[in-house]
C-alpha cells in the first residue's frame, strides 16, 4: 500500500490554486463550472485521479454529485439515478462514507475500498470504474451541511492531515460558490421583478393618463366605459343603484347582460352589497360568466362595474377595472350634481302645485316646459316615503330619495317633477297614460322595497286635468301614507283601496265636514285633554277590534274592566249607545273626518 505524504504540497501552488477558485467564484461563473474547477484542482493538489462534489437534494432526502472531475459519465449515472445515495432509505444500506461525513459533519478516510464494508453495494462498481480509495468531508453553506467534496483514488492510499486541511478548505470554497450562485440567482430574480415592476408602473400610468384624458375631455360614462371595454378588452356595463344602465360597449361581438336585480332570486340589496366588498371585481354564481365591481365614493356605492368573462388576475386590467371605477365614480358624482341643481328648480315648481296658490296656470306651465314636464297634460300625484324616517332621520330618507331620484330620471320626456317635502318624496307625474303612472308607481315600490329592505311605502292620488287641483291630490296622498297603518304586504294606496277614508280626502273638504267630528269627537279630546285620559284612542281600539272588550283590553295592556268602564263613559259623554248601528256608522265617520283635520 503506497502512503500519500503528509506534508502540504508546494505552498506557492497550493496558493496559486487557491487565487483561481477565488477568482473565479468571484466573477459569479456558473455553478456547475465551478464545482467542476473545484474538484479539478483537488485532484491536481492532492494527486487523486478522480474528485466530486455531491450536493443534498431540495427535500434533502438524496445527495447527488452536481459537479465532478475524472469520473465517467456511468459512473455519475450509477450514483445519481441507478443507486442514489439516500440519506434517510428505506430497505437499503445506510453506512456509506458521503452519507456519514454529511450526517455526522466529520471527516471520512476509506483507504482501501475492497476491504471496507461502509462502502456496501458501492464497492463492485467503484472498483470497476477504477476506484480503491476515497475520502469524503462535510461541505457547509451558512452554518448548515448542504453536500460532501469527495476525492477517489486509483489504488489504496490514505489521505494525510495536510491533504485533509486542504480538501476541507477546497470544500469551503464550494460552500462560498453555492452561496455565491444562490446570491446570483437572486439577484437576477429581483432584477427580472424590478424590470417587471418598471413595465408594470408604466402602464398603470398610461391607465391613470387614459382615464384622466377622458375626464378632462368633458368624456362622460359612455365614453369612460369604452375606454376600459378597449383596455381590458372586455364587454362593458355601467349601472347605478337603481339598476338603471347609463352605459353598454360590447367587445368582440359579445354584450354584457347584467342580472335581473329586481328577480326574486337575486334580491338588490344582497347583490350591492356582495360587489361593494369587491376590490376591484369579484365573480359569483349569482352571475356566472360575468365580473362585478363597484363604482364607489367614499363609502357610497353610487353603481356596479359589470365586465364580461371569468375570474381575472391580470394585475393591468385590475388596474384599469379599479382606475375606471374612480374615474366613473367622479363622474356619477358630477352627474348628481346637475341633477341635484334640476330637482331643485322643480322642487319649488313642485311646492307652489301643492300649496295650491296657481294664480297664472301659464306661467306655471312655461316653467314645467323648460324642466322637461308637460302641465297641459292630466297629472298624479305620487308619494314615497320609508316608514323608518322618523327613527333614522335624513340618511334613510336621502338614500331613497337618491334611488327614485334615478328611477325617474330614466323616464322619457316628458319628465316627472320631483320634490322632498317633509320627508316625503313627492312626484307629479304626466297622466296621459294612465298604465303608465300605475307601473311608474309599481316599480318604485319594487325597487325601493329591495334596496332599503321593505318598509317602503306609495300612495298614488287620482288623476288631476288641470293644475288648480294638484293641491286636492297632494292631499289624499299625503293622508293616505299618515293615516293608514302600515302592513308588511302592503300594496300601492289609493284613495279606492281606503273606504271611507279614502273617499273623503277625494271627494270631501274635510275642513267643511269638521263639524261632524267636533260634534261626535269634540268631547273626548276635551275629556282626555283635561283627566289625562284615553277615551280616543280606546274608542279606536275598541271600533278596530270589532267591538271586543277582550281584544281591545289586550291590544291596549289594561284589564277588559278598565275597558267596559270607558266605553261606558264615551256613551255617557256623547249620549249615544255603541250598540246602535247608525251611531256606529256616524262614529266611524267623524273619526276618520277628526284624523284628517288634525292630520293634513
């Protein structure tokens, strides 16, 4: 057996060779060269024929040599993929040098290879190719063992403490050029994001710039929508809370078919509400096929982006979806404005109509002419108003009136007027056609109902020919939404579907009739207004509950004695007998008359 010296080579060399691993690590060449070049060296400093670099795999499970020098290309198949040189196996031999010297992170010297059983199936083929003797040490990469720099010998030897020091700094220098390759390869990755990022920022500003030339073009909805359908490359819809379409661009010969907002199965308020947390879109099996974002302000939804196709997450057109819905945004919001400046003008035309002081119908007309209306035409009156008003004050009101605002917007000329008065929103709408006014009626009722969750109530007058009588049916409606009780499947009220009441805020001036209900409900007032009693309001009771002393006793939370004992004393004040049919009747009567004097 021949025995390798352990003095250090040729200091002047061993240095030299070292210099060009240096140099060449730090000229950042490919990483398979320099393995290559590092275990050349190690076979020309150490005089071993053959030399390799074995790097543990990802799931570090396998090493397999990823850089060699003098051995054949067999030889490397045999270890990387015929019998790899598992670190954790199953069912095979587990003592072999490389995988010691990587577990155990020391030093491995097989001096002859034939008479060592660690090298287990291994040894027939290592000999085959030339191989008796070898030495494996760990190779480190920031504190951590990541492979193994082996050298292989031709005939038995053993590897001296010089010739060791100088395979451990060699495999150092392995280590510095894994880390330096894995350096490199960051940082061509962050240069290929910055690069990206720079083409990306690009175009988002060309987006910015396209949308804000658009705007400041005096480009309205139509042709915001159009910019993005061309951008995104995709068929376009605008709408606004009301469902109302205030623009379409197909693309590629396909249109956008928004849903029914006003079908049972996709109530408004859940569909507005699923596109307002979208950011910019978002897709649903409510629409399939379809995307939706919101067109928003602030926290205002003021309408739905609608894009045809599937899921997107092209980072450019998201880009342009959310730049458009800003743009559009503002735009609604400039629109609104020269709505809101219109509904001013015919919210005083509106008041005047209702107080009733028409001194020149003429002038009055000329006025609706130039708002777009037609007083020539018979007209009626609507009124919209939320039965949580009260309780919310001006925001639930100012939410409606923006939705009917929209859905009256969208009618053909000639216009309606429209005008909040005291919490109700009233409109004068032409009559020409009277189907018409009923299914104007209708679909505010719908809609507003899904939008602000029911609660939503609308009372249509009958049809006045003339402007004089506008104030008579601003009358009946306004009586007819405070003087009614509201149901939960309440319909649109009309002076028809009232009985009585109805027919005296449309036929009667209840101010003539006053008498009748100072005579009959007089009393009452003025004993309750006195003792601090409920005569009136049990007598209402009382008449609504079909004359039950238990029902009304329950209805009211008193004992049905207390009942007895007031209905007693109605009769007695008003010399009547609550048995008496024609007293009942006349009853009836002065109290819906009593509820109009005190009410309108």
């Amino acid at each position: 057996m021949t025995s390798v010296s352990s003095a250090p080579p040729d200091l002047l060399r061993w240095m030299s060779a070292i210099d060009e691993l240096a140099i060449a690590v730090n000229q950042r060449r490919d990483l398979p060269g320099l393995l290559e070049q590092i275990a050349r060296t190690a076979c020309d400093l150490l005089g071993y024929e053959s030399a390799a670099v074995l790097l543990v795999d990802d799931d570090r499970k396998v090493l397999r040599i990823e850089g060699c020098w003098g051995l054949s290309l067999s030889y490397v198949r045999l270890v990387n993929e015929e019998s790899p040189l598992f670190l954790v196996p199953e069912d095979t031999f587990t003592g072999s040098p490389s995988r010691r010297a990587f577990i155990e992170g020391s030093p491995v010297i097989v001096e002859d290879i034939s008479r060592d059983p660690s090298y287990g199936p291994w040894a027939r083929a290592a000999q085959e190719h030339g191989h008796r003797s070898m030495a494996a040490v760990p190779l480190r990469n920031q504190g951590e063992t990541v492979g193994t720099m082996n050298v292989y010998g031709s005939d038995p030897r053993r590897l001296g403490p010089g010739g060791l020091q100088l395979l451990q700094v060699l495999a150092s220098h392995a280590g510095i050029a894994l880390e330096t390759s894995a350096q490199l390869v960051r940082d061509r990755s962050r240069l290929r994001e910055l690069s990206s990022l720079n083409d990306l920022l690009r175009q988002h500003a060309a987006i910015h710039d396209r949308f804000i030339g658009v705007a400041r073009r005096g480009g309205g909805v139509s042709d915001i929508a159009a910019a993005l359908a061309e951008i995104a490359d995709r068929a376009v819809v605008v709408q606004d809370v009301s469902g109302q379409i205030l623009a379409s661009v197909p693309r590629a010969g396909v249109s956008v078919r928004p849903p029914d907002w006003l079908s049972g199965q996709q109530p408004h308020a859940s569909l507005l509400s699923l596109v307002a947390g979208a950011s910019p879109v978002v897709s649903s099996e409510a629409f399939p096929g379809l995307l939706a974002g919101p067109v928003r302000v602030g926290e205002e939804t003021l309408g739905v982006l609608w894009l045809a196709g599937e899921a997107e997450d092209d980072d450019v057109r998201l880009r342009a979806i959310a730049q458009a819905a800003v743009v559009l945004g503002l735009e609604m919001l400039r629109r609104r404005a020269v709505v809101d400046a219109q509904w001013q003008l015919r919210g005083d035309l509106v008041s005047e109509l209702a107080a009733g002081s028409v001194t020149d119908p003429e002038v009055l007309i000329a006025r609706g002419d130039r708002l777009g209306s037609d007083l020539r035409l018979p007209q009626r009156v609507l009124a919209i108003r939320h039965e949580e008003a009260g309780e919310a004050g001006e925001t639930v009101t100012a939410e409606l009136l923006r939705l009917v605002q929209s859905l009256v917007l969208s009618r053909a000329r000639p216009k309606p007027l429209l005008a909040l008065r005291d919490g109700v929103i009233t409109i004068v709408a032409p009559a020409g056609d009277a189907p018409e006014v009923e299914e104007l009626a209708r679909h505010i009722h719908t809609v507003a109902c899904q939008a602000m969750e029911g609660g939503v109530r609308v009372a249509m007058s009958e049809t006045c020919p003339e402007p004089g009588h506008l104030s008579g049916a601003f009358r009946q409606v306004t009586g007819l939404l405070r003087l009614l009780p509201h149901t939960p499947d309440e319909d649109i009220l009309t002076v028809a579907s009232a009985g009585v009441l109805g027919m005296l805020l449309a036929d009667v001036d209840p101010h003539r009739v006053g008498v009748l209900a100072a005579r009959w409900i007089g009393p009452l007032h003025d004993y309750d207004r006195q003792r601090g009693t409920e005569l009136v309001g049990t007598l209402r009771t009382y008449l609504d509950h079909d004359l039950s002393t238990s029902a009304t006793a329950e209805a009211l939370f008193i004992h049905a004695n207390t009942v007895g004992l007031r209905i007693k004393r109605i009769e007695s004040l008003l010399n009547i007998s609550l048995s008496s049919v024609g007293d009942l009747t006349t009853l009836r009567m002065a109290l819906a008359i009593d509820d109009i004097t005190r009410f309108l």
